[in-house]
C-alpha cells in the first residue's frame, strides 16, 4: 500500500531521471549482443557500410550453413557431454563428502573439510602446467576426462561447504526418527538428506553446469584434436580461420551463445539466484 | 527442540539397548559411510588441485621441458628472471589496474542500479534480467563480440568514428588504449553480477530504519549516504573481494579480445603463464607464476578476510 502511494508521489522529473539511466545502460549492454546477430544475416560489404542498421537484403546463407553443417552441432554435443558429465561427478561426490562433514563425527573432520576450502582460495590456472602434466601421465591428454576430472576437483571446494550448509540446517528431528528406527547413514543419505536437497542440489548443479558450458582454459591446455573441442575453443577456431568474414564469425558467435540466452530467460529466476548465492554463501 | 523428542522418543522405546544407541548422535553404519563417502572427492582433490599446487612450487626451482624428471636445479632463477621481465611487471600492473577499475568504477556503478532498481518502477525485472545477462554469456563470446565491436574496419567503432568524419581508432591495435578497450569489456561482463549482490544486499535492509528517516524528513541522498551505504557495508566488502579474486585469474575475456598484446601491453599474469608457460613449455618459468598468484591470492584470502570481513 504504501509502496503505490511512494509511487504515485515520485515526481515526474525523477521517473524520467530513473528511466532515462537505466535504458542508456541496457542500451550498452545489448547493442553489442544485437548488432552481432543482425551481423550474421549481412554480407561483408553491408557490414562495413552500416553495422548498426538492419541488414539492407537479410541473407540467411550464412546461419543456414552453420546449422546444417556438421561442426557447430558437434561442438555443442560435445560441450554438452563435458558439462553433463563434470555435474553428475560433482553433485554425486561433494554431497557424499558433504554428508559426512554435516553428519558424522570423526578425528580430524574439521581439519579435512578446511583441506578442502584450500580450494576455494586460488584459481585452476595457478596449478595449469603440473595438471597438464599429471593428465599427461595419467593418458588421459585429448581425451574428455582430462578436461571433466580437473573441473570436478576445482569445483569441489564449494560444492563441499554448500552441500554441507544445507544438510546441516535439515530439521534435527529427521535423524533422531530415522536413527531410532534403525536406518544407518548410508540408506539415510540416500531416502532422507538427498530428496529433501533439491533445491541445494539446483545450485550446485547451476553453477558448475554455466562454469563448465563456459570453460575454455581448461579444453585449451588439454584437448589438441579439433572434433573434440567444445564451443568456446571452437569460436576461437572459427575465428581464427574465417578471420576477417566477420559476417560468419557474426553469425557463429550468434549460434553459439543462443542457447545460454534462451536457457537464461526460460529460468532466470533459478539462474541468477544460483549464481549469486552460490558465490556469497562460499 | 530435541530435547522435546528426545523425552518422547524414551517414553515409548522401553528396550535398553534402543535407548543406548538413542543417546548417542552416531548411528548404524558410521565406518562404511565414511569409507564409501570421502575417498572419491579426496582422491579426485589431491589428485588434481593440491599435488598440482605443490608440485608447481617444486618445478619452479628448475628449469625443465616438462619431459622426463626436473633435473637442472635453478633455485631461485626463475623467479628473479620472472621479476625482472618487463611483460610480466605489466602484467602485474594491468591486474592491479583491473582491481583498481573494479573498485572505482564497477562498484559505484552496481550500487547506483541496484539502487534505482530497487525502487517500485515498472520495468524493474526486465533491466535486471538485461544486465545480469553479459555475466552469464562465456567470457570468450564477449571477448570476440567486442573485438567486432572495436574492430576499426566492419566494428561500431569504424562506424562512430565515420559517423563523425574522424579517423578510424584501431583500439585494440594500439598499446596505449588497448587495456582500457579491455577494461571497459570487464565492466561491461562483470557489472550485472556486483549489481545482483547488492540488489540482495538492499532487500535484506531493515524497511523500517528507511521509513523512521523518511518521517524525519531526510532527502534522497541523506537516506543513501547515512543509511543505504552503511548498512550495505558487508556486500560492499564482498563485492570488492570477488572482484579482487575475479580480476587476479582473467584470461578468458583477454585472449580473444587481444591475447596479451599488442607488445605485452594487455597481458595479465595468466595470459603470461600461458604464453610464455604453457605455449613454450617452460614449466618452470610458469610454474613460478603459478606461485606468485598463489601467494597474492592466498594473502589476499587471508589478509582481506582478517583486516575487512571480521565482522561480517
């Protein structure tokens, strides 16, 4: 009630001060993101003379030839099986390690759940070259794994404390029930702090999905075989050959961050609220 | 609570032995859990994130191809050879500048919109969602989205400067603006993420502290000045570490927008360790630089932690 009244009396002046800011920064952020995918619809030449405009003939050879080639679906296929897999191995092995940090006493639980925030405090890059290295020796260079086991291990940090946080603050009475029924840790892991952790699961589940779809320094050191790279690393590629047809790179670039966008909007709610909570709460 | 069930629970379980296991928090099955649950993600950390960590501090004594073992002892060379490099000291610079930009610009500039999207105005979810959306797009498609935009030939930029009959700027050619054309990119990406923070921070505020001010007559600013901002006191601080954190490991963003260049004048210390690391295998000269952005991470982990979020 009061918020309409608040409403009504803000003066004219300010609501167009307010409006008037806040489109010009909207206007920063999506002029770039519209004029690369009207870019793909142009040619070269209409490029040059009027980026900013709609495409003076639209042409649709350029998206149509991405889409029915092979090597854009190939690059998100494969982004998408490192992404599936890197959360499937995350949500499974932090909320078992979480389990037993948030349940069960034992000598030294705090000491290795702080081994494990040590992750928390620096970026994958710092270790790159020994981890290249260790892959290397492992076989697993080139290969999916090489890029999926050393995501999991960077994320595990995180999803550790907020698995952990979760299953902490689930009623108590929960385990006092299940505990004199006889139920062990195992089978209550499994019937009893997993079904009621779906929304905890969502965000950790978010935030290594959106890290991994969007990692490339981790492809880049470890994977040299082209039908193996996933799509940050294939842009780059495309680019790289394609080099100044920017109308293709336009339209490329459009194909690929399309699908992040339509994810976004569809569920935005869960999308932005697992991204900041997943940060503020580690 | 508990003990509320607790009682409950021992009336109706007469038996002795339910009554032992009860009273202990430890249930069936403790050793087995233990042994099934932990190994894997011990296993898969020390593995792939502490081993690489120490072993980056061990090559960095040497001098190595990465084949074979380490074997030609340096101590300190790599080091000294990392310091006195003058792509590496501009490295350090640009990550300082970043922090720097971040902490000037990127922050006030979160505060301002989260503030004004805060209030009751129609439209409000439509910008937030708008400028949350760069910080969930791929640093490597933003990179190569802007290096079309600075591009001095097809890019927006040709077509402003033509607009207004100067010569095209060839930003990102150039090695004096090309790290600002990158700094405006960082904000560009990261801004929606700080703004989002803050928008938490705000709606967490107590209303009626806002509504005892507004009866007392304060105006827009004072209300800002001596109440939002302090009470938002912790998200700043919060804001200012990720930011921090975030600027120290840039890489993605860098390498399609400018790969370090021209001449070094972009690098950051990981597009340093990777070009003068990774491409050229010298694991010792990168695994110095590892340790070097351990340290200044680990320290400001630390020391942030201890000097600004105590309270928090």
């Amino acid at each position: 009630m009061t918020d309409t009244t608040s409403t009504r009396r803000m003066p004219i002046g300010t609501r167009i001060y307010l409006y008037l800011s806040l489109s010009l920064v909207a206007a920063i952020v999506l002029v770039p993101l519209v004029t690369t995918a009207l870019g793909g619809f142009k040619t070269l030449g209409d490029l040059r003379v009027n980026p900013f405009g709609l495409p003076s003939d639209w042409v649709w050879s350029n998206y149509v030839d991405i889409l029915f080639g092979e090597r854009y679906w190939r690059q998100m296929v494969n982004s998408l099986i490192i992404a599936c897999t890197t959360v499937f191995l995350t949500l499974v092995v932090s909320s078992m390690a979480a389990f037993c940090f948030a349940h069960i006493r034992f000598f030294g639980a705090n000491q290795l759940l702080n081994y494990f925030l040590i992750g928390l405090m620096f970026p994958a890059a710092t270790a790159i070259l020994p981890l290249f290295i260790r892959i290397r020796d492992l076989g697993l260079l080139d290969s999916y794994w090489g890029v999926i086991l050393p995501q999991v291990a960077f994320g595990l940090g995180m999803s550790i404390l907020l698995f952990r946080n979760y299953f902490r603050n689930l009623p108590e009475d929960l385990f006092q029930a299940a505990f004199v029924d006889g139920c062990g840790y195992i089978r209550f892991f499994w019937y009893i702090s997993l079904p009621l952790s779906r929304p905890i699961v969502a965000t950790v589940g978010i935030v290594t999905f959106v890290s991994s779809w969007n990692s490339y320094i981790l492809p880049l050191i470890m994977l040299n075989t082209e039908s193996k790279y996933p799509w940050p690393l294939g842009i780059m590629v495309y680019r790289g050959e394609f080099g100044t047809d920017w109308q293709l790179v336009l339209a490329f670039i459009t194909l690929t961050i399309l699908p992040t966008i339509i994810v976004f909007f569809l569920a935005q709610k869960h999308i932005i609220a697992g991204l900041t909570a997943g940060a503020v709460k580690s | 609570m508990t003990n509320m069930t607790a009682s409950l629970g021992e009336a109706s379980v007469p038996d002795a032995a339910a009554h032992v296991r009860y009273k202990s928090p430890t249930a069936r099955g403790r050793l087995p859990a233990l042994i099934i649950f932990l190994p894997p993600a011990l296993l898969l950390f020390t593995l792939f994130v502490i081993l690489p960590m120490g072993e980056a501090a061990w090559y960095s004594l040497y001098r190595w191809n990465g084949y074979g073992t380490p074997t030609e002892f340096v101590g300190t060379r790599n080091f000294q050879v990392l310091f006195n490099n003058a792509a590496f000291s501009q490295a350090l610079v640009n990550n300082g500048l970043i922090i720097l930009v971040s902490l000037l610009l990127q922050v006030p500039l979160a505060i301002w919109l989260a503030v004004m999207l805060s209030r009751k105005i129609a439209g409000v979810v439509a910008f937030r969602l708008v400028f949350f959306l760069p910080y969930v797009l791929a640093d490597v498609a933003a990179g190569l989205i802007w290096r079309f935009v600075y591009d001095g030939d097809y890019g927006l930029f040709a077509a402003i400067a033509g607009f207004f009959g100067v010569a095209t700027p060839y930003v990102l050619a150039d090695k004096d603006l090309a790290i600002y054309a990158v700094l405006a990119v960082v904000i560009w990406k990261y801004f929606g993420f700080h703004m989002m923070l803050f928008i938490a921070g705000l709606q967490a505020l107590d209303k009626s502290i806002m509504e005892a001010a507004e009866i007392d007559g304060a105006t827009g600013w004072q209300k800002f000045r001596f109440i939002t901002l302090p009470l938002l006191g912790s998200t700043v601080r919060l804001s200012v570490f990720f930011a921090i954190i975030g600027s120290l490991q840039l890489f993605d963003l860098i390498m399609p927008l400018t790969g370090g260049g021209p001449s070094n004048s972009t690098q950051t210390m990981v597009t340093f360790l990777y070009t003068y690391g990774v491409t050229r295998m010298q694991v010792g000269l990168g695994s110095a630089v590892g340790v070097v952005l351990f340290v200044i991470c680990v320290t400001i982990a630390f020391g942030y932690k201890r000097i600004f979020m105590r309270h928090d």
